[in-house]
C-alpha cells in the first residue's frame, strides 16, 4: 500500500452533497472534523455511558468527554507519523496531503463510538444476547447465514460505519458522505462477521455495508489479506493510530475515574501511576513529580498531574511502535494494537492498570448496577419495536410505530433483515436517559404529565 492511493478527497458517494458553501478555507478533512462535532449522533453521546453511570456531583467521562480527549490524543499520533513518513518513505515523496494526518486520525478518534448503544458495553451484549438466546431468536430461520451473525454479535465499530455511509429514510443519501480516507481509518477491523479475527468476534461493516466497505477498499487499494468466500483486509495504516488513541484514554482515565468514586484509593491510584515511570531512567520526572506535589496538595490534580505526563509517554511509545513497524503495517502484514508492543516499564504499568480495572473498577457495584439495568432496558425495547416493526397493524403497534422517528421507518415490504436492523438502528442510537424514560413509559411505570399554566 502507498500513500499516493491512501490519501483521497474523494468522498462516499459524492453525487449526494449539497452545500451552501462555495469556497471553502478548510481543507476537506478539516470539513469533516467540524461535521462530526456539529452532528447530533456526536452530541448525543454526552448521554452515554462510557464505563460509571452518570454519578450527580463528581464529574466522571461519558462517551463524548472520551471521544473529545481521544481525538486530541489522535491528532498527535498523526501528526507523529507524518513526520516520520515525509522523512523515512521515498514512495511518499510530494504528498501533500501528509500534512493531514493530525486532522484525519483526529476525525476518527471522534467518530469511533458513534455506533456504540447505551449503557456501555452491556448494551452491546443485549443486544447481541436478544438474538442469541432472547425473543429475537425466532427470527434466525427467516435471514441469512451472514445476516444473522452480523445480529448475534452485535458490533459497535460496524454500526459505526453504518450510521456514517448508511442512507437513512429521509435524511440526505449517503450518510456523512465522508472521504474514503477518514472511512477506513474508523473501521479497526477491516472483516465482515463470519470471517472476524479470533478471540473476540470483532468486525467492522455489518452485510448492508459490505459492498460500501469494499468500493472504498478498491478505491484506496488496501490490500486484501485473503481470497476465500468473507471479506478481511489488512487493516488502513491509520487506524493503528485511532486505536492508540483509544486505548491511552481509556485505561488511564479509568483509573482517574475511579479515584475521583473511591473504587480505588488515592494512594493505589497514585502508585499504579507512578509505576509508568522507570526509576532508573525517568529520574528527572520524577524530581518534578516530586517537586509540584509539594506545592499542589489537591489529590485530584495531583492524578490528573500524573496522567498528563503518562498520556504524553504512551503517544511517544505508541508512535514508535508505529515507525518500528511501518513496512509491515504498508505490506498489511501487521495486525497487532501498538499498545501490546509497548514494553519495559511503560508496558507493565499499563498492564497492571487494566488487571485493576478487570478485577476491581469494571465489577464494582456502580458498574455492574448500570450494566444490568441497560441489559433488561434494552432487551425490553428491542422485544417490543421488533415485534410492532413485523406486525404494524395491530392498535399497539401503531401507537408504538408514531413514537418512532422518521429516519427509522422502512416499507412494510423491506426483507426482515432490514427491518430488523431499523429496530436495531433506534435502539443503538438512544441516549441512556432516553432508553429509561421510553422502557418506563412502555411498561406503564410512568405517564406523561399535563401541564397547565
């Protein structure tokens, strides 16, 4: 693979923009920074869980928070291996568009979780579980073999790619209508459902997307890894650098987190830490580490002191995990997170912070509590929609269809699988809130309130 091809303006299905703009100062990745920050499936993700409930007066990460801080991480990764690109690769002699590698991998990092449910990752394990063992098993026989792996494992990364390319009813053609570039750097797991990698079930693009993954594939000339019946492709180069991101946010701020709701104390916080600096190398940090906590007595910022060091530790590791890499990531033949191949103290810091937060920060009664009742939630919602979504002419049917909105209706005489997908459209796109206030209303737990002036 070489940059001349990975790097295109060129947008999904660019016969479907309209645009009052007719100059443009921003560049076409900048535009589409700013689409998804102003779109309403990014702020929406205010509202969903990322790994506590929304706990009232300590202010932990929801997606967006998260998104938000992954980003920026995402745009130094980028504009790291720009630099080395522009200085190392002879084939990318002259490529302009290097300079948006910062702009690019930020714009992923931001849409990574659009497709994610409510409640975390129990959403996605409801979802799944409807089809699997729940109502939603009746439905195996009347779809096909690839269909129904695409709902028995339900993927957030794949709906992502959906909600970003899919032409919803009513809404322009072509979702986001993104470049093809930005489009490959989301998908983590260039494979469809019945060819996804080991040890996981991850994939990224659901059957209704396959032929939209694959025209920017062929577009981008990313290669193919294998020629049997599913799709899998080596993975876009700058996807490893969205899923860095991803990983130095998550398992660092989880450990904040968790502090700031006492899961953990402050002194195991500050020690798992303090680890990511090797004493016999990182002397002088921690002379300053030393040093600024004799003057900042806040626990909290003394964690927060911490963290901001480790973030900037990681992405230089990260990237030159990147660089130390770079010809097999080009020939596709590299597959692995560069998180896993950060070693020495870095790597088992790191390794020690996500054992913590496996045995101790993802089982506490905070999260297992949200994790139960979005589990119920939303299987409630998917038993009921489904249910009305085949059979709309029942009286409770139509009232329950009025309540859904316009961009998930579809013709009664769509395939099942499509209107099975529209369910699960509504239901992944939900907020947390608005899941528990619709499943109380359902169940007749609470009516809606006249208000007279």
């Amino acid at each position: 693979m070489n940059w001349q091809e990975l790097l295109s303006t060129e947008r999904y299905q660019p016969e479907a923009q309209t645009s009052l703009f007719r100059h443009h100062d921003r560049s076409q990745f900048q535009r589409e920074y700013d689409r998804l920050i102003f779109s309403s499936p990014f702020r929406r993700l205010q509202n969903k869980t990322q790994v506590f409930p929304l706990p009232g007066s300590i202010f932990v990460h929801n997606r967006l928070t998260h998104s938000l801080e992954v980003a920026s991480v995402g745009r130094s990764l980028g504009l790291k291996a720009a630099n080395f690109v522009r200085e190392n690769d002879k084939m990318a002699a002259g490529v302009e568009l290097l300079d948006e590698f910062g702009t690019i991998v930020s714009s992923a990092c931001l849409a990574h979780d659009l497709g994610n449910p409510p409640f975390g990752h129990s959403g996605e394990e409801a979802i799944s579980s409807f089809f699997q063992n729940g109502e939603g098993k009746i439905f195996e026989r009347m779809v096909s073999v690839e269909e129904w792996a695409d709902l028995c494992h339900f993927e957030g990364n794949a709906n992502a790619f959906r909600l970003l390319t899919h032409s919803f009813n009513g809404r322009r053609p072509g979702g986001f209508t993104m470049t093809y570039t930005t489009l490959a750097s989301i998908v983590k797991y260039p494979c469809e459902s019945m060819n996804a990698r080991k040890g996981g079930f991850k994939y990224g693009f659901f059957q209704s997307e396959k032929g939209v993954y694959k025209e920017l594939a062929d577009h981008l000339r990313i290669k193919r890894i294998d020629d049997g019946q599913y799709m899998n492709y080596a993975r876009f180069p700058l996807v490893f650098l969205v899923e860095a991101a991803d990983d130095i946010c998550y398992e660092i701020m989880d450990i904040e987190d968790s502090q700031k709701l006492k899961i953990i104390s402050y002194d195991e916080a500050e020690d798992l830490l303090r680890a990511f600096y090797d004493k016999s190398v990182d002397k002088e940090d921690l002379k300053i580490i030393d040093k600024t906590f004799k003057v900042v007595t806040d626990k909290n910022e003394r964690i927060a002191f911490l963290r901001a060091g480790i973030i900037n530790k990681l992405i230089n590791a990260c990237a030159d995990v990147w660089t130390s890499h770079y010809d097999e990531i080009m020939n596709g033949t590299f597959h692995d997170s560069l998180i896993k191949h950060v070693g020495g103290s870095l790597g088992e810091a790191y390794n020690r912070c996500s054992d913590v937060a496996v045995s101790r920060i993802y089982n506490a009664n905070l999260v297992t509590q949200i994790q139960i009742a979005g589990f119920k939630i939303l299987g409630t919602l998917l038993e009921e929609y489904t249910d009305a979504v085949l059979k709309p002419h029942t009286y409770y049917a139509r009232n329950l269809l009025s309540m859904m909105s316009e961009q998930y209706k579809v013709p009664q005489d769509a395939p099942i699988y499509t209107k099975l997908q529209t369910v699960v459209d509504l239901v992944s796109g939900m907020t947390d809130s608005y899941a528990l206030n619709l499943y109380r209303k359902i169940k007749g737990i609470d009516l809606p309130e006249l208000y007279t002036t």
